[in-house]
C-alpha cells in the first residue's frame, strides 16, 4: 500500500495521528541520541553538535504538536503508545549494525573510526527517506485542513541531507557507490516497517 493512503487513514483518525506524531517524535529523538552516540570524546565538530540539536529539536516539536489533536495523548514513549513499536524501536539500531558490517567489510574501519562512518552513511540514508516522507504527509495534512504542521522539519532536514552529502564527498572518491547501497539496505528496513505499519493503521 502506498505512503500517502497510509497516511491518509491515519490523519482522518485522531488516536492514530497522535500515535504517529509521537512515533516520529521517538524516531527523531532516537536519531539524535544515536549522533551523540557516535561523537568522538574531544574532536565534535559543529555540525555534528548542529544535527543532534536539531534532531533533539525535532522530536520535540513533533511531541508539541500533539497538542492540537489532543493534549492527553501518548505522554510516554510505551508501546501501546506508538504505532508497529517493535519494527520502529529496532529500526535505526538493525540499520546501524547492518551498515557497520557493510563499512567494515568495504573499508576495514573500526573504533571511532567505523562509528563516524556509520554515522555519515546512516544518517544520510535517514536523511534521504525524511526528504521523502514528511514532505507527504506535510500534504496530506495540508489537504485534511488538519492544525499539525511539519513544514520547519522539512526544511532543515533538508539541510542535513545536503551537510551530510558534503562530509561523505570528503569521506572517501566513491561514496556514490557506497551510499548506493547502504539505500538499499535502508529500503529493505522501511518496508517491512511500512507494511507493518499498514496493518496496524487499517485494522
């Protein structure tokens, strides 16, 4: 089923939406911790320090939007509080050891060294599927008249996929490639959890 009839059905219900928000606010804040995670004890630069905030931020804002379906809403991060959690509670650490194994065989990296790598390629192939789905539901929300608003997600994360794309061109000549496949290993990751997320959604 596609993203945006997905996401539609679950717009048009109130529980839903709030269970979705708050599991994007989940992944979002998942997602920064597992940057922070990454950092090296002394050499942090600024855009690194700039994304974790930002993700930070994002899963903030999402969590602040429920307000406006309903202020009472999945307060917590509990299960029954978030929509497929178990696929979207392992969803970024199954996509970090499966890169890792990748990077490890490709580049022979490990240490600080491999979880700086992971963290480029990781965070961009997050980066390119948050470049595809909010700005979906941003227009399915816009076409449901509904008050939730993700327009200031999309335009940073945005900006992250192109920080992201700059420190990968210095990482190494054939990142092209590399980046290639760590979208397929991300694809494969989404589908099962978008499939899961169907289920949920229409039952």
């Amino acid at each position: 089923m596609q993203l945006q009839s997905i996401l539609e059905n679950i717009v048009s219900d109130n529980l839903l939406h709030a269970k979705w928000l708050n599991t994007l606010s989940y992944m979002e804040n998942a997602g920064a911790k597992k940057i922070s995670a990454s950092e090296h004890k002394e050499q942090v630069n600024l855009i690194i320090l700039k994304h974790a905030a930002e993700e930070h931020r994002h899963a903030y804002y999402l969590k602040k939007q429920l307000d406006k379906l309903d202020g009472n809403l999945c307060k917590t991060y509990t299960n029954d509080e978030l929509l497929t959690p178990n696929h979207t509670k392992f969803y970024l650490n199954a996509l970090d050891v499966a890169v890792c194994r990748y990077l490890k065989q490709h580049f022979n990296l490990s240490g600080y060294e491999l979880k700086f790598a992971a963290y480029l390629f990781v965070t961009y192939a997050i980066e390119v599927r948050a470049d595809e789905l909010y700005p979906v539901y941003q227009d399915v929300l816009t076409r449901a008249k509904s008050k939730v608003n993700v327009k200031s997600i999309i335009l940073e994360e945005e900006g992250h996929l192109e920080e992201m794309l700059n420190q990968l061109k210095t990482f190494s000549a054939d990142w092209e490639e590399h980046a290639g496949q760590v979208i397929k290993i991300e694809e494969g990751m989404f589908d099962s959890w978008i499939s899961n997320l169907a289920e949920q959604a229409l039952n």
